[in-house]
C-alpha cells in the first residue's frame, strides 16, 4: 500500500482553490519499498507545483515490492490532488 504524507506544500494556494491536479511519476522501487530516481512524466496544471509536490510525496511513500514490483523495477502511477470543498480554504495573503 501507498502511503503519502504533507504532499501540497509547494502547490500554489491559487491552483488548489480549483481544487485538482494531476501528476505522472516514474520511479524505481527498492527492497524496502522507498521510490528513488522519480521523474515527472506529465503534470495537469503544467507550471503550478504538482510535480514538484508530487515528487515530495514519492519520497515519503512506500510501495511493498511484490512479483509484479520487484526491487530495482521501474513503476508508473498517477498522484491526484484533490480538494472537495476549495472553496472552503482560506486563501488570504499573510500580513506583514
């Protein structure tokens, strides 16, 4: 199972007020199910911190290798940032 954890830092406020994004990542699975060398395969908003927010979560996630995942292959798999009420954030600029 995957687990990804604090992946939104670097998404601008802006583009999660619209409540979605999509990114494509592949990366190498090790024996202990850490994803190393990730790259960026797509991004949906291109240019608003997806990929770079996703390849944060692929640092922090764990996939246990399996017959289909051995360690040292290469996997696939989309990161869906998701808000269901963007509305609801507070999106306001910090005081100075």
């Amino acid at each position: 199972m995957t687990a990804l954890v604090g992946a939104c830092g670097s998404v601008k406020p802006t583009v999660l007020a619209e409540g979605q994004g999509v990114v494509r990542l592949e990366c190498t699975i090790q024996e202990d199910g850490r994803l190393t060398d990730c790259n960026v395969l797509s991004e949906r908003p291109v240019g608003q911190g997806f990929g770079e927010a996703a390849l944060s979560a692929a640092r922090q996630a764990r996939l246990e290798p399996d017959a289909l995942r051995p360690p040292g292959a290469k996997v696939q798999y989309n990161i869906r940032f998701r808000l269901d009420e963007p509305a609801a954030l507070d999106l306001q600029p910090p005081r100075a």
